[in-house]
C-alpha cells in the first residue's frame, strides 16, 4: 500500500466550465420552427367503404410527420364507438331488467317530481324519534296468524269458496285474533314494531296477502292509542314505515302483472293496464273498504292510494278530498293531525300537482285549533301529567310537513293568506312557528316586520316567544330583510331574548341571532351579543351544557369577521372563550380559530393584539399536549402554531423579531416541529439581516447575527430527532459562515460531528423500520461538501474537521456486509483534491479559505497526500476482503467508483497512480457485474479527455481499458 502515491491534477475550472458549454450553431429555420404549429393529417374510414380503405380530410407539407396519436386512432374515437355500442345494447338490457330495478327507477323518477330542494320524510324522521321520547310503559297488539290464512292450494275448487275463504279471516281480525303485550319499553316497542315489518314482508313473500293485510290493520289501530301521548310521534314515525312497506308492495305486485312480456312505460295511462292488473287492483280497494274501523281503513286506503293510477286517470284526484274529508270524523285532535300529515305525505309523492286538496287538508286542520283547549283535551292531559306547552309541540311535527308540502314552490301571495288566517286565530304561536319555517327564507324575510308584530300578540303560555323569534332567526339567518328595518328587528328580537330565564332556551335562540348580528352590524353590535351571552351562562356555570351551542356562535362570527385585528379587538370576545373550560373542546375553539387565521390572514401582520391573542390561543393548544396526546394530533396542532409562527413580520426590526421567537421558544418548548420551524425562522433572519447590509456587518448587525446563532445553538440540542440535530448544526452552521461568524460556525460543524455516533443503524419511517446509512451518507456528503470553505482553526491544526469526520466513520458501528464506511472514503477523495488546488471551485464571499490561508503551501499539500494514500489503502484493503468474501457485485461497483475519482482528481501521469487505475478498470470488469452502456460511455469519455491538450497522458491509459464480454 506504500507504493501508492497521490497527487491531485491541476485544475482550472473556469476552462473545464467553458468546454462544457453547448456549442454555439447557426440554423437556417426555413419554413421550420420548433414553436410554429403543426398540421397533422388526419385519416378517417369512409362509411361504407372496404375495410381498409382511407380518405384524408386534409393534407400538409411532406416534411412534417403526422401526429402519431391520430394516426393511431386511424379516424376513429374509441370512446364514441364505446357510446354508440352500448346506445345499441340498451333495449335488449331494459327487455331483461328485473322488476326490482323498475321499481328502484319509478321511485328515483316519482322523488323527481318534486325536485331535489324538497326535504324529504326520511330527513326528519330520526329527529322525531330522538326528540320524542318517553320512559313511561307502553303496550302493543301483536296478530296471532292462523292457518287460514295461507295462500289455498292450486288445487282449490271454486273461486267463491276462494273469497269465502279470504272474507272469514278478515272477520278473525275483528274477533279478537290478537294478543296484547303490556309493559314494554321503548326500545321494546321499537323492536315490536320492526317484527311486525318483518312479518308482513315474510307474509307477502310466502303469498299470504290476507295475513299481510292484517297487520297492516292492526298495525293501523294503534296510531289511535294516545295514553303514551309524549310518545305519539314517534309512534307515527315507526307505524308508517309499515304502511309505507304494504303500500309499495301491492303497488310492485300488480306492476310486475302489467309487465309481461314488456315492462309498463313510467308514464303509462289506464289503456296499458291489462284486465287482470285492474281486477287485483280492485280487489285490493274492495278488501280495504270492507274495515269497519275509520282508522285503519282510512291509513291503509292512503298507502295504496298511488294505486289508483291502474284503474282510471281522475282516480287520486277523486280520492284525496274524500279522504280528506274522512278524517273530520276522528275525534282526537292529535291523532287528526298526524292522519292528515300522512296523507299529505302520501299525497305529496303521487300528485304533487293536486295543491288544492292539500290546502284543503291544512285548512281543515286549523278547524281542529279549538279543540285543542277543549275539555277532553285537558282532561286527558291532567290525567298524564302533561303541561300545554310540551302537549303543544307534539303537534309540531305533523303541522310543519303539512306546511312544508303546501309551501313548496308556492307563489308569495299563499304566505300573506297563510298570515290572515293565523291572525283570525288569535296568532296561535305553535302555527305561526310552523309557518315561519315551512315557507321561503326569502318571503319571510321581506315580512320580517309583520311576524314580529304577530309574535308579539301571541299568547306566550302554550308557545314560548323565544321559539318563535328562533324560527325567524333562522330564516334571516339565510335572506336578508329590508336594510332600513334590520336594527328595529334586532332590537325587536333581543329584547325577548334577554329576558328568558332558562340558560338553555336563551343561548339556543341567541346562537341562532348571532349569524344574522354577524351578516349586518359591525362588531359594537356583535360585542354587546357576546357581553350578554357571557352575563346569561356565566352564572351556576351554566356554559358547561352549552359548549355546542358556544361553538357555534364562535364558528358564526369567525365566518364574518376575517379582518382578526377587528376580531381581537371586541373586549368580549377572549372572556367568552374562557367560558370553554373542558380541555378538548377549549383545544377544538382554539384549533378553529388557527384554521381561520391561517386561511384568511393573507399579510404579515406586527399587531400587538393579534400577536397577543394567538399566542394565548396558541398556548392554550401547546398546553393540551401530554404524553397520552397521539402523534397526529401533536403534528396537527404543531402545523397550526407554525401557521401562525410565519405570519409574524416585524420588518427591518430584526431584533423585536429574535425576542418574539425566544418568547415562542419559551411557549412551544413541547412541540418539536415548532422549535425546527423557529431554528430555520431565525437563520432565515441572520440571512435577511446579511441581505440588507450587504455582505458587510456592522458592529450591531455582527453581533446581532452572532446573537442568532447563539439561539440556534443552545435550541438545537432539545430536539429529540438525531437527523434534525445533524441536519440544523450543518445548516446554522452554513449561515453562521455566510455572515462570517467563524467560530460560530465551527462550533456548530464540531457539534454535528460529536453526535454522529448517536446516529442509531435503524429508523422508524412511516411506522417502518429502514437502516439509517442511506440517510447518514446524504449527510456526510453534503458535510463533506461544506468542508471546502470551512478554513482551518489555527490552534487545531490541518484538516481538523475533515480528520474529526473520517474518524468518527471509522468508529462508527455499520451494518454487517456494508460498504457504506468505504464509500464515504471515496465520497473524501474528490473534497481532498479540490482543497489540493490553487484557486476552490467555489467560495463563500468575505471569508478566507484554506487557499487563501495556505496558499499552496507544499506541507498543506503534503499533509492532504498523505491523508488521500492513507484512504485509498483503506479503500483497497476493503476490496481485497470482498474478493475472498464472495462479494464480487460489491466489489466490482466500489472499484469503479474509485476509478472514476482517480479519473477526475488524480494525477494519472504519475505511472503508479495510472497502473492502479487501470487494475480498478479490470476489476470492476472482471466478473461482468458492470453495466456495458456505462462503461462504453466512461470509455468514451476518457477518449475525449485524452484529445485535450493538457490531458495528452490518458492516450496511454486508454489504450489499456478494455471492455470485456459478459461470457
């Protein structure tokens, strides 16, 4: 190994630079220009030519190719012959389509009449069964099936013991063919009923239409049981799901007998209903005409009353106002209303045309309005201890659909009709509510007046007013009143809504005026709001019951209000958010407000009270953090402060800005990913500062940049990661010699240095485990890379740095069977020979390198030869070992990538040197693990090279690289 000899070639890259320049050409463009447009020609089949055949539709000049992606298509789009193939194919798939696919599609046609701003039954139906609850026991009539009642036999003799037959097991039902369960929850209740779902789906599919029927009957007559009353509606709710079953099962069942052989159009008139399909149809009407009770008969009519399409054009007109009027003749008032809701529903899906009849059912209802305070009515609530107020909102639910139906679409004329008649019943509140959220946002809006006058004279014992102001809330929440009358009706509104006592009534009708506060006043207004919100739910700690509807108003003012030296500046806005004192959700307010800020907080900002306000926000969700906290929910949190860390500009106040990241440093201590963000903020400044003054420091602006180098040295070693360490010494580092901070920057390249063996073999990536040496040899490269401006401390001698690094390598604990050690030597060689030359490939402007400093002194040199010869062992030792290894893949790619550093930085007229280059050649050749195309092309190159003048020497060692066959 003494034999090798190193010397580093001249370099004079200024030459090489300009060698590998593109060389300059004249073109002659002619008619061509890389940017002129081409004409492509375009070939398309001639219809009804032989396959083949072409026509062109244009032409262009023969020296321009045609567009090869046309060609390839040769005229013809595949996806139009895809649409036309299967435009082709659809008859013969709707000929085989099944019968439940027709039914899907007849329904999604039928939702389309009435469009899709129609809010449909199933939205409201779990917030009925939510809202209307009860812990009282309920009761139910379950139907005890009989034998009768299967289908008879296909055997079966004459078709009037058929209807005999079917007659007598409808008369069971009214013999008392049931059995009553007493005492059940109402989860129990619930249960029951789905049974009873089930059965009746169990019954039609096993043909036993009759047993069907029965429990659609039964089923029927307990909507009129009203001894649970808080819990009618959600009774409603689940006993309509099975009417609603039976009625699109008949409704299937004598489709399917009009769809054979071709399925009946959607848009099918009487004449395409076969004679058999009428005759069901009818029967099934005669069946249900045959209930003796009102009720049922009247619910389970309305199921199928969409059936009436089968049997003549006028048949649901003619029905719905006879069926209508039925419902005068039941006598609850409670249960009159939830029939009339349900006919409406059912009424809404088959002939939402037929407006008349629905307003007629409407009208007919406000007709039942005094019964309400009827004696019966009170007695009934007496016995189960019900107060009007909540007996009042069972009605709720039934007067809004029916409202909803009637108002939809409706022109503004039917709401002025709708307010007349509410004033000729005295302004009763729970209909006034009713109207105020059935009808357009708009026209309400433009009325706001008049429905506050109205809601002033209504009678406040049986409907609160702070409801009612709620509904109007909520509609100019979403449509605007006359501009000249918003701050009459919040005045109007407010002053209702501050005398409510109860802390959960007021701060849901408050949440609700808040947006419309928001949308139209400044933040005087929108301050006085919050005041008074904190006065109602400050006391008993009532805000801890409310943190939902808090939030919201949070969310609604952070909606309107952008401009945050606006927002922070309202006084009450930081004491309501210390009304959120439950962790999580004061951490999920914060969180809003960061989102917000970072979303729409467009300029740097230097205010004091938007700086103040989001640290404390800020600090609130850094303080959050524990060690149960996840390690997504530490990311998420730590990119809303580092959000907020950027916007923060102080302008050419460099030194107000360190001291606002030594307090952020102080604040955020937890989070990792903030203190990386505050390092880099701060080099960023010493940076800036060097920007502005222009390479040359003053005494103030040196010591400031030394100062922000002192910060990052003393933040860094908090950091837990090994690799953010490694990679913020090297950066800082870097900066702190831009700013010609030398003894800052060598600190910071000795500290890099001392940790290296910390540096652990394996590292969780992603959840996985990978080896870390991909990651240390980025870093030892880019290290080795610095070390060329680095000069050398005068006390520590030569090459310190460089002899610190290579020997923390050697000490390092690699992997078994790795190279990475010796290629980090390699990586070594081509740093040495560039600090052997006379003037650095590159420099950093107003300090002195070690060509400055030594000026090509021969002891520099030396010591750099030595320490080159001293590698180059290392690396050759390395190669012997993989040869008696069995690791000729490893050893022919490292000896190649030693032949190409001799190549670029050796000397190779010096013979030995030159012979080693070769033997590196062959070996790496040897076994035929090296890529022919990159040694064809390294040949090549060293070909070129050797016709320099200055490299005439290569001549002689070209002639000795050969390349050799993989045989």
């Amino acid at each position: 190994m003494a034999a090798v000899q190193w010397r580093s070639r001249g370099r004079n890259y200024e030459a090489e630079l300009q060698r590998c320049r593109p060389e300059v050409a004249l073109v002659e463009f002619g008619d061509y220009h890389p940017l002129k447009p081409i004409m492509v020609t375009d070939t398309k089949t001639r219809h009804g030519a032989r396959k083949g055949s072409t026509s062109s539709s244009s032409s262009s000049s023969s020296s321009v190719p045609p567009d090869p992606l046309s060609s390839m298509l040769d005229g013809t789009d595949p996806l139009s012959m895809f649409a036309a193939a299967s435009a082709s194919e659809t008859p013969a798939i709707s000929r085989s389509a099944s019968a439940g696919d027709l039914g899907r599609k007849r329904k999604e046609k039928e939702e389309e009449a009435v469009g899709a701003d129609f809010e449909p039954w199933s939205s409201k139906r779990g917030e009925i069964l939510a809202r209307f609850t009860t812990t009282e026991k309920l009761s139910i009539n379950l139907f005890m099936g009989s034998d009768r009642g299967k289908a008879p036999s296909p055997g079966s003799s004459a078709v009037s013991e058929k209807v005999r037959t079917r007659l007598e097991e409808l008369d069971d039902l009214e013999e008392g063919s049931q059995r009553e369960l007493l005492n059940l929850s109402q989860q129990d209740y619930a249960n029951r009923i789905e049974e009873l779902n089930q059965s009746l789906k169990e019954a039609w599919a096993s043909d036993q239409k009759v047993k069907a029927l029965k429990i659609v009957i039964q089923c029927s007559k307990l909507l009129s049981d009203t001894s649970v009353i808080q819990f009618y509606p959600s009774k409603f709710v689940l006993i309509t799901d099975i009417l609603d079953t039976f009625g699109q099962l008949v409704y299937d069942r004598i489709w399917s007998m009009c769809s054979d052989p071709r399925p009946l159009p959607d848009s099918f008139t009487v004449d395409d209903v076969n004679d058999t399909a009428k005759e069901t149809c009818l029967n099934w009407f005669f069946k249900i005409a045959s209930i003796r009770e009102l009720l049922p008969r009247l619910y389970v009519e309305a199921a199928i009353l969409k059936c009436n399409r089968f049997l003549n054009k006028s048949g649901i007109q003619e029905t719905l106002p006879r069926l209508t009027a039925m419902i005068k003749g039941i006598g609850d008032p409670l249960v009159a209303a939830y029939t009339r809701a349900y006919l409406c529903r059912v009424g809404v899906e088959v002939a939402p045309h037929l407006k008349d009849s629905l307003n007629q059912n409407f009208f007919d209802l406000l007709g039942t309005f005094r019964q309400i305070g009827g004696e019966s009515v009170r007695k009934q609530l007496a016995l189960q201890r019900v107060e009007a107020p909540e007996y009042l909102t069972l009605y709720s639910p039934a007067i809004s659909w029916i409202l909803q139906c009637i108002a939809y679409r409706a022109p503004e004329p039917l709401l002025t009709e709708m307010m007349e008649r509410c004033k000729k019943l005295g302004n009763n509140a729970l209909l006034l509510n009713s109207v105020m959220r059935a009808f357009r946002p708009e026209f309400v809006a433009d009325r706001a007046t008049d429905f506050i006058g109205m809601i002033k004279d209504c009678d406040e014992a049986g409907f609160p007013k702070h409801l009612l102001f709620g509904s109007l809330g909520r509609s100019l929440a979403c449509a605007d009143p006359p501009e000249s009358e918003r701050l009459t009706i919040l005045n109007e509104a407010w002053k209702v809504i501050t005398k409510v006592r109860s802390p959960r009534d007021y701060v849901n009708c408050a949440e609700i005026w808040v947006e419309f506060t928001c949308r139209h006043f400044t933040k005087r207004e929108v301050n006085t709001i919050l005041a008074d919100i904190i006065k109602h739910m400050t006391p008993d700690r009532a805000f801890e019951d409310a943190y939902s509807q808090l939030q919201s108003v949070i969310r609604k003012i952070l909606t309107y209000f952008h401009d945050f030296s606006v927002l922070f500046s309202m006084e009450r806005f930081l004491p309501f958010l210390d009304m959120f004192q439950k962790d999580s959700v004061r951490v999920e307010v914060c969180r809003s407000i960061m989102e917000i800020f970072i979303k729409h907080q467009l300029d740097l900002t230097r205010d004091p009270v938007i700086l103040n306000a989001m640290l404390h926000i800020c600090k609130t969700m850094h303080d959050s953090v524990n060690a149960l906290t996840l390690e997504d929910e530490r990311r998420s949190l730590a990119l809303l402060i580092i959000g907020f860390i950027r916007m923060v500009s102080f302008g050419r106040d460099f030194e107000q800005q360190l001291s606002f990241c030594v307090e952020a440093r102080a604040t955020f201590c937890n989070l990792e990913p903030v203190l990386v963000q505050l390092i880099h903020t701060v080099n960023q400044l010493a940076m800036e500062t060097r920007r502005v003054m222009r390479g040359s420091h003053s005494r103030k602006t040196a010591a400031f940049v030394r100062a922000c180098a002192a910060y990052s040295f003393i933040t860094i070693p908090s950091l837990s990661s090994i690799f953010s360490r490694l990679s913020l010494y090297l950066l800082s580092g870097q900066v702190a010699l831009a700013n010609q901070c030398l003894s800052q920057a060598d600190a910071f390249l000795k500290a890099a240095v001392s940790i290296l063996p910390e540096v652990p073999r394996s590292i969780s990536v992603e959840g996985k485990l990978r080896s870390s040496e991909s990651f240390l040899l980025d870093f030892t490269n880019n290290f080795l890379a610095m070390l060329l401006v680095v000069p050398d401390h005068p006390e520590h001698g030569v090459l310190y740095l460089v002899r610190g690094l290579l020997n923390m390598v050697q000490d390092y604990t690699w992997e078994d069977n790795s190279d990475a050690k010796v290629r980090v030597y390699v990586s070594a060689l081509p740093l040495l020979a560039a600090m052997g030359q006379e003037t650095y490939v590159y420099s950093v402007p107003k300090v002195d390198s070690n060509e400055t400093l030594y000026g090509g002194d021969p002891k520099f040199l030396s010591e750099i030869n030595k320490l080159c010869e001293t590698l180059i062992g290392q690396i050759l030792d390395h190669l012997k070992v993989l040869g008696r290894d069995e690791g000729t893949r490893r050893q022919g790619a490292l000896a190649f990538s030693l032949f190409g550093v001799l190549l670029a930085h050796g000397d190779l007229r010096n013979n030995k040197l030159s012979q080693l280059a070769v033997n590196l050649w062959n070996l790496s050749h040897k076994h035929g693990h090296c890529e022919p195309r990159v040694s064809v092309r390294t040949l090549e190159f060293v070909k070129h090279q050797a016709q320099q003048p200055d490299m005439s020497h290569l001549s002689d060692t070209v002639q000795r690289l050969t390349l050799q066959s993989r045989t």
